[in-house]
C-alpha cells in the first residue's frame, strides 16, 4: 500500500470514531497548534530566511503574526460558529422548525504554496480543524527548510492518524490528489489550479483553490500621492512581490505621473535604502527558474527605476517600467515579483474596459477621494477582493472572506470563511407528530 493511502484511509478510520467533532477536542487542537507556534517561533523565522531571506519582522508580521491572529479568532468564536443555526420555516408548514448544522466533510488535503509558506499552510489548517476535519498537509518543495519545520511542528503537535504531513516534490502532490479526499484546499498558481481541479472530479471532491492573476492599481488624479506611494511601494515589494494579492500593474492618471514616479523612487529609498542590492534583508526570489522567468521581463518596455539583478544572489531589485503595451509579455501572466509596469491615462473607462477583458483578478486597488468614481470600479470591474486607498490588507481582516472569482480561483476563507469553507452545512427539518 502506498504511502498517501495508507495515511487517507488511517485518518478516515480516526474521523469515523467521532473525537474530532467534539468541540472541546477541536479547542484543544487549536490551543495545542498555537502553543507549538510560539515554541517553534524562532525556527519558523530562521526557515523563512534560509528559503526566501526574508528579515525576522517580515517573516513574523506577514506570517506568524497573522496565523495567531486567526488561531485567536477561532477560539474565541467557534462555540457560536458549531451551534446549529435556527431560520424561519415556510408558512406551508406550520408546526415545525428548520435549522443548518455544519458538520466536517472528513479528511481534507491541504496544498501549501512557496511564498508565504508557513502563513499557507497554517491558515487553512486552522479552518479544517475548527470545523471538526482530519488533515494531510503538503507544503511545497521550493522552500524545504519551513517545509521541514511544519513537519516537525505537526509531528510534534498531532497524532498522524489526526493530522499529517506528506514531504516531497511533484510526484508527491499527484500520488495524494490521485487519493480520495472528502475536500481540498489548494494554494497556487492557475494552471496547477486546474490539475488539481481535474484530480478532484474524479472523486467529485469539493475544492477551493486560492490562485492568482494580475491584479491592477489605479492612482487617479486626486489621489493622496505620499500615502499612495507608501502602501502601494509595501504591497508591491513585499516579499519581493512574491504576494499573490501584490498590485501586478499600474494605472497612473497623467496629470500626476511625474509627481507620483517620484513619491514612489523616494519610498523605495526611504524602505530599502539607497542601494536595494546592498540590503540584507531583502526577500530572494525563491529560485533560479522563477529568477529567469523574472529577468526576461526586465528587456520590456523602458526601465525607469531599478532593473538591476544578481542571479547568484537570486535578487531582483524593485523595479519600474514604463512604454508598455497591453500585449507585452510583462502583461501576459502574473509577475510574482519585484517588476512593475505602469501605465497613464487620461480617462479611465478605456483603461477599465481592458481589465474587464481579462481575466478577472484577485485583488484591485483604487486610489482615489471620488466616491462616485470609486462605486463605478466597484460596479464595473470583478474581482476576488481589494482596497480603496490601500493594498493587501483587505487579507488580513477576519471579517473579509478573501478568495478569487474566476481564473483567480473560487472559494474563499479567512475568519469564520475558514470554518464554513471546510464544513457541509445539512440542512433539517423537524416536523411534530
């Protein structure tokens, strides 16, 4: 028997035995994973630089610190979030009552991503515990120092037959998929959202799949130039732009290009001094292939900030540019990295028509103090989530269920979502004699 069944079907024998239903054992769980975080805080940080270089406080703040955040508002809420829920009956009916009971599917697979490889892994895991599931991790080979620790970590925390990690590269994420699984949670890119899409047909396993896509940022001419420069130069540089939610391209209205390239050179300064190629704690990217991949984007258009690269190092500096075109290959998938291309215009709708012909993103970001302007992006253009005068931190809200639409994927968790995403609401009726 291979390895990836015998896990599935000693975890689904565990789930038939009913504990993890119970909600003080899921209470428990969620503690214990919490407690094992804080205890391994300083290996998860030393993984994330020996992967990706990222700094101690970037690695706490965009990924520690979020985890606790949601292992925090779990255990504050579940015990209202497992009640079954009472809603009115049809006047048909007149003498019983309906309610909806969440229940967990059972054993759920969930596929973590490179980039924020910790956060990925633990932030749905929470949402399969809390609504009661058994869980197989697969964390991405990419970054096997905090592939390495997850494992420790879990092995530490949990039973296998409970919750589990499976190590390994491609061949390890088919022989799981080729499993059945009661629900996948899946973290990538859009083509490998398909396979695992595909993969789950044959069982006819609900997913949810967290992709990606070219998310725009729109500065318009009222903007507040200094602050759109300061969160737009965060959320585009962060982790070298290794974010699926970065701003992947920019709308700049012409009246306040000029001013606005300037606000931002001045920021990349002000965050990552004069000389970003000098800074040791700037994110790497994460290999030689996505570093080449990156680097023949450098040759499009004109280069008016940045453009600098050292392939040993696997560091791109933060980089502007501009006389782009629509069809540029820049423009054809997501970066997933430290390039921007940047566009002007001098009416919107032309530029909203194009986003609207694309693929529908994951995230849009709209700088602007016209309401009416900013109704009209929200009614016109769809996508996944996003921020008026901000970016990325509509993901960090427990209140906003954060997912794509789309190419951009579909599902969606975050907060109670992460409870819901991983639950089968069964629908009773209760009828009197």
């Amino acid at each position: 028997m291979n390895q990836a069944k015998q896990l599935v079907d000693t975890q689904r024998m565990f789930f038939y035995k009913g504990q993890t239903k119970e909600v003080e054992y899921r209470i428990q769980a969620l503690q214990n994973l919490r407690q094992g975080i804080v205890k391994y805080q300083q290996r998860i940080l030393d993984a994330l630089r020996a992967d990706l270089n990222k700094s101690e406080a970037e690695g706490y703040g965009s990924e520690i610190r979020i985890v606790l955040g949601e292992l925090d508002h779990a255990l504050e809420h579940l015990r209202e979030w497992v009640a079954p829920r009472t809603v009115p009956t049809s006047s048909v009916i007149t003498d019983a009552v309906s309610a909806i009971y969440p229940e967990p599917y059972g054993v759920a697979l969930i596929i973590a991503p490179w980039n924020y490889p910790f956060q990925l892994a633990m932030g749905p895991l929470i949402g399969a515990i809390a609504a009661g599931n058994c869980a197989v991790i697969k964390p991405s080979e990419l970054t096997p120092a905090t592939s390495r620790l997850i494992y420790d970590l879990i092995q530490e925390v949990y039973p296998e037959e409970y919750i589990a990690v499976m190590e390994g590269e491609v061949e390890t994420s088919t022989a799981l998929l080729n499993e059945k699984f009661d629900y996948i949670f899946f973290t990538g890119s859009t083509g490998v959202g398909r396979i695992v899409m595909k993969a789950a047909a044959e069982h006819l396993t609900p997913v949810t799949l967290e992709l990606g896509g070219k998310s725009p940022a729109i500065v318009h001419h009222d903007a507040e130039l200094q602050l759109a420069a300061q969160r737009l130069v965060r959320g585009k540089f962060l982790n070298a732009g290794q974010t699926c939610v970065a701003p992947d391209y920019l709308l700049v209205h012409e009246q306040v290009y000029d001013q606005f390239m300037e606000q931002i050179r001045a920021e990349v300064q002000d965050k990552f001094g004069d000389d970003v190629m000098q800074n040791a704690d700037f994110p790497h990217i994460v290999n030689t292939r996505n570093f080449d991949r990156l680097s023949a984007f450098l040759a499009n258009g004109k280069t008016v900030m940045g453009g600098r690269s050292n392939r040993d190092q696997l560091m791109i500096e933060p980089t502007v540019l501009t006389d782009i075109a629509w069809d540029s290959p820049v423009m054809q998938e997501e970066i997933f990295g430290p390039i921007l291309p940047v566009f002007t215009y001098s009416d919107l709708n032309p530029m909203l028509d194009e986003i609207v012909r694309r693929p529908k993103p994951l995230a849009l970001y709209l700088f602007t103090k016209d309401e009416a302007l900013q109704e009209q992006v929200l009614d016109q253009v769809s996508f996944g989530g996003g921020c008026i005068n901000e970016t990325l931190s509509h993901m960090t809200s427990h209140y906003l269920p954060f997912g794509g639409v789309g190419e951009s994927g579909m599902g969606s968790y975050h907060g109670q979502q992460s409870f819901e995403a991983f639950s089968h609401h069964k629908s009773v009726l209760k009828r009197s004699k």
